[in-house]
C-alpha cells in the first residue's frame, strides 16, 4: 500500500490498489456420509455438439529465369550514360483452404442417475 500515492499520479485505476491476498483457507476436512446421497437424474437429455475448423495457408515463390550480365547502353557525351539490364522471373502464388465438419450427438434414456455420498468425492451408484 506504501506505492498507491506515486501510482495515482497517472490517474485513479483499481489496479493502483494492491491489496495483499487473504492468508485463510475456507477448505474443510470433512470425512463422507454415505447414509446422505445426492442424486443426479437425466430425463430428455440430448447434446449434440458440431465442430467447425477451417485452415488457411499460403505460399509466394520467385524463380529467376532470365538476367542479364551486363549492362546494355550507350554514352552520350562524357558525362551521361543510359543503360538497361534485363531480367525475367517467374512468380507462382498458392492459397488453400482446408475446412473440416464434425459432429456428435448424445442422447441419455430417461431415468439415468447418479448417487454420490454427500462430502465424497466419488460415484458411489451409477443407474444406466
């Protein structure tokens, strides 16, 4: 918090608060009741998920077919030159794009369940 006056010279933001972090943990230590059960019952449930993917790329390649070695020109006057030098190449440019569709569908009968005992951490029944 000794800082907060020299970061609120740029103006007020909730990040010039540093609050230090809370040094308590809510976590308890509580052993299962297997007598208490919690039940999750699917009835009508269907997921369906589609997935969508599309890939782009591309390539430019330059390939140099013709160059001249040598200037080809004339002088005109002691001072002023002209000359040409000639070259070819070939360019070649690739796009593409890639697309890929898929999909699944999920459908649970009715009355599937599960029971877990209250404080576990694991099914303890599982009705299909």
């Amino acid at each position: 918090m000794s800082n907060v006056t020299t970061n609120l010279q740029d103006g007020f933001d909730w990040d010039d608060f540093d609050f230090p972090t809370f040094p308590f943990s809510f976590d308890l230590d509580i052993p299962e009741i297997p007598e208490a059960n919690l039940r999750f019952q699917f009835d009508d449930m269907e997921l369906y998920l589609e997935v969508e993917i599309t890939l782009s790329a591309g390539a430019a390649y330059e390939i140099n077919l013709l160059a001249s070695q040598s200037a080809v020109g004339i002088k005109v006057g002691p001072m002023l030159q002209l000359g040409v030098v000639l070259q070819v190449d070939l360019l070649l440019e690739v796009e593409g794009d890639i697309n890929i569709s898929n999909g699944f569908h999920v459908k649970l009968d009715d009355g599937v369940a599960m029971d877990i005992a209250l404080f576990g951490n694991a099914v303890s029944n599982m009705i299909l």
